[in-house]
C-alpha cells in the first residue's frame, strides 16, 4: 500500500489566520486603537449593551462598530443613532469573521481615526471562537435566559473571552439561574476572568463594564 | 495567462452530504422512523421542551432522543430520566451536524426500533441550517428572549424549518416581544409554516406540538 499524505485543512487555515491576527494586533498597536470582539448567541442583547455603552463612552474617546451579520442592517442602524461610527459587514452566510474579514472592516472605516472599535461578531457560541480576529481583546455575552450552564457546553467561548458580560440580570427572577452557579461553571472555564453583570435595558452595571473598556483603552 | 480551475470545496461537500441525507431519508422512511431534526439557539429550551414531549408521547410510541453536543452529557442525562432512549453525541468542536454524523447516530441507537428519533442539533442558528441532516422533517425553537426579530438576521434557519416553535412564551411580558410582528418575519421568511407558541416550562402549548408529532409520526 502507498503511504497516502493527510492534509489538515482546517489546522492551516487555522495557523493562516492566527498569523494574520498576530500582524492586525501589531497595526492596531501602532495605531493606538483598541479593538473589542463581542460574541455572543443570537438575542443576548450585543446591540443593546453596545447602544448603552456608546452614551456613555462618546464624549470620552473615538467609536467606531463593525456590525458583522448575516444579513439585513437593523443592528448598524441602531448603533449609529446611538451616537457612533458605525459599519455593516455582511459575511454571506459565514458563521463567523475571521482575521482577514476583520482587515478589510478596520480599512473601511480607518481604523486609526478611533480609540475603540467594537467588532459585533455573528451571533454564534462555536465558531466565532475558534477563529482569531486580531481584536485587542475578546469579550462574550451571556444572557440569563440562556441559563447558568452554557460554560459547560460551550467551553472555547469561555476560555478565549477576556470578559464575561452577564446580560438581562433583571430578568432573573423569571428564570432558574442561578448567578453563584454560573460565575463558578465560567471560573472552572476560565480561572480569574473578569465576570460583569449587566442589565442593559436598564442601564445597570454598565458603568462597570464601561470602567473596564477605559481602562483597556488607557493602555 | 493560464487558465486556473476553480474548485468550490464547499459546493462539494454540501452536495455530497445532500445524497447522503436523501438516503438517510429512504431508509427512515423504510423504517418507519420519523426523524426530527431540532435547531436553536443556545439557550432556547430545546431539551426542556424534548422532556415534555417524551412525557406526553411516551405511551403512545417508542422513542429515542440523539443529543449533539460540543462536550458535556447534561442534556443526554435529562432525557433519559425523562424516560426517552438517549445516545450522546460529542461533535468534538464541530458546530453543526451532517447526514454523516446523523447516520453514525442512527446506527448507534438501531433507528428501526422507534417511532421518533429527535436529534437534539448544536445550539446555533448559523451552520445546521447549511447542513441537511438527512431528517424527516426540520424544527427550531425561537424564544422570547431572543426577540422577534431573529428571522431578519438569520434567514436561512426559518427556511429550512418545516415548524417554528416559539418558546418561553411565559416572560413575554418582562420582555420586548412582539407575537404578532415575529410570526409575519417568520412568515416572510416562509410563507405559510406552522407557528406553535409553546412554554416548556409550564407545559403550555406543547399538545399542539405533540399532536403535530403524532401527525407526522403516522405519515
């Protein structure tokens, strides 16, 4: 029998486009430009969270949001009226950017022009993940009525995210989560991450979550 | 110039899967097992509302419950206290299931000894909807939470849906849900699918679900 050669093409494409993260960080670096990639599943209040946080930030610094989505622009609409730049990346059914889609976002809108662009990821706890966009940093959303035990059937999400936001805390009483059980699941995911509730229909806790995005910005 | 030829990798493997998942259907339909492929988000009920069908459907037919998940076994442990066969299926990172996988589950349970299969899909309203699993017929679960919006930005899961279930109808009024605006962007999606508002939790709804089963379990 001949030996037959195996390619991984999921393991290059990988490794391509960690490469290529590594070069986006370096030039978002330069720039002085604080890229955040926001994931989340769909209808965990991305927009909303990035609406309140834009009031609150927009006197402050620069804003700018890539809106990745499948389709339709209601998101970019949103985030414009709330006061910032804001672009709309349609990915063509992809279930997720990755580092070059991310490029050609930050070239469209000049990036250096901002000191903080969010990147608002496809709504989709696997494969957002898996590939790295070149962000600054990685934030996800978790939204109460997801329930306290997504960190144990989504485990990547949790350990590439830099912040966990926990979403819809007014809600709570309408839901068995049980918020002990679920810090101690995204701990177990990820030892010592940053874990901030919020309610952003209400605006609770986002000063707290906006505190974290200054001081990442000020670095 | 030479001329390049093009390979479409995914136009490939979509079109191989799509043979498979027509055999797939030929052999449940020999069998007589109707097979139900159910999408959602993460966090919309999906094993919350399986359990209340097993309840009400588990005197009347054999059924077994093929439970697709990234890591972990919670859901697969639920349904069989539920009182429904189940088989764990880990995908190992994938964020989808194909009619491969499908058949592999199949095998596993010997179909042929039941009326129902459920396969419970990755919560993720992106990448199933690509894939055609092979089953008899497509659910997926919206619920409140998410908004009634999700049709706008994720097309192609309300297409390939052959029922829409709207889940966790009992927090519609601590949240921005509008009934009758997402059952026309649903019905815009697809005109003329069944809509069944369900409450899993309370059980509200879910013998209009489990007389469309019966329906269809005796096609």
């Amino acid at each position: 029998m001949s030996e037959i050669k195996i390619v991984d093409l999921k393991a290059n494409v990988l490794e391509d486009n960690d490469k290529l993260a590594e070069k986006t960080r370096e030039r978002l670096n330069i720039e002085h430009t604080f890229l955040l990639n926001l994931m989340s599943a769909p209808g965990s209040g991305k927009t909303t969270t990035l609406t309140r946080l834009i009031e609150t930030l927009k006197d402050e610094m620069k804003i700018a949001v890539m809106e990745a989505d499948i389709d339709s622009d209601v998101d970019a609409i949103r985030i414009k009226e709330a006061g910032a730049e804001s672009v709309q990346l349609h990915t063509g059914g992809m279930c997720h950017l990755d580092a070059d889609m991310t490029c050609q976002g930050l070239d469209s809108i000049n990036s250096k022009d901002y000191d903080l662009v969010v990147l608002e990821n496809v709504g989709n706890l696997v494969c957002p993940a898996e590939f790295d966009t070149g962000a600054t940093k990685n934030a996800m959303i978790l939204s109460v009525p997801e329930g306290d035990d997504k960190p144990l059937k989504y485990p990547l999400m949790f350990q590439v995210a830099d912040v966990v936001i926990i979403n819809k805390t007014d809600v709570m009483p309408y839901f068995d989560f049980d918020l002990v059980k679920a810090k101690k699941n995204i701990l177990m995911r990820h030892p010592g991450i940053e874990i901030i509730p919020v309610c952003a229909k209400t605006g609770e806790g986002i000063d707290k979550l906006a505190d974290w995005i200054r001081k990442e910005v000020r670095k």
